[in-house]
C-alpha cells in the first residue's frame, strides 16, 4: 500500500508539471565575446569601491581543491568587469570610454574590462561614440555592450581587437 501511495504521488506530481514552449527561456543569458571567443557567466558580483561601483563577471566558479587551498586562482578565470561612477539606479544609456582613473568617470559614462586568462591578456575598453544599454529591474542591472573596439593591456604598440557583452546581475 506505501509504495502505491508514492507511485501515485509521483504520477500525479509529474502530470501536474506542464511546458510551455520548446523554446529555451534566453532571456537571462549572459555571455561575452572577445575577438572571436565567446565566454558565458557563470558567477558574478558587485563591489562597491566607495568612490566607484563595478560589477566582476567570471566564466566559471572555483572548485573545491580551489576553495580549500585558499588558491588566488580569480588568475585563471576569464572575466569580464564593467565600472560606474555610482550604480545604476534607472535605466538609461552609458558612453564607454576609458579613464585611467575610475573616480573621474561622469555619471553617465561606464569603462570595462575582459580578461582571457588563456592567453594571459586583458583588454580594456576606449573611448568612443559606443553607448551601452543599460535596464535596471527590480534594482538589478543588465548590462548590454554592443560590439566596440577594446585595447590590450601593456602592448608596446597598439593592439585592439572587437569586443561585446551582455553583463546580468544574479
């Protein structure tokens, strides 16, 4: 009799479940792409600097052997950081551009940063006329960068290549 009540438990527990569409929901993807690789978020975080606010996506999550041995190991994943004057608190567009101090960003401008730790490179977005869509919801930001030229850190001579990216507050 007990395992006919949790036979019937589960089958009406799995009939009651119902699908809606076959497509899969996207609408909380976030990803980005540098050069011709595209990395997905798997973990982010906002820190508030005091005088600045940024937002650190990775593209994976530490392991456990990384958690135990208290690794620095942020050194292997590639990220994706974004930084404002103050946190978005309304949605509206942003100017990217590049301040070699973040404190001087305007309250309408944005800078960002990719890392790919494959490679050992990071890149850092420039000044241009690219604005990023911005949509605050529920005090959450997303966070659309479309595509726009970013800089390698550190090259002697000038070295760009294409970037993008969709930036999701968890």
């Amino acid at each position: 009799m007990k395992k006919l009540f949790i036979l019937l438990s589960v089958v009406l527990s799995m009939t009651a479940c119902t699908r809606e569409s076959d497509t899969p929901d996207t609408s909380t993807t976030a990803s980005w792409k540098l050069g011709t690789t595209t990395y997905t978020q798997a973990f982010a975080i906002k820190q508030n600097a005091g005088v600045f606010v940024q937002y650190l996506a990775l593209d994976r999550m530490y392991s456990s052997a990384e958690l135990s041995n208290n690794s620095n190991s942020t050194k292997t994943f590639n990220g994706f950081t974004l930084i404002f004057k103050t946190a978005p608190t309304a949605s509206a567009r942003y100017k990217i551009v590049f301040k070699a101090d973040p404190t001087l960003l305007a309250a309408d401008e944005m800078m960002f940063s990719m890392q790919d730790r494959t490679l050992n490179k990071s890149y850092y977005s420039t000044n241009s006329t690219t604005t990023a869509d911005v949509q605050v919801t529920s005090g959450k930001i997303k966070v659309i960068i479309p595509n726009t030229t970013v800089q390698q850190e550190g090259s002697a001579t000038p070295v760009t290549t294409d970037a993008s990216g969709t930036f999701i507050e968890p």
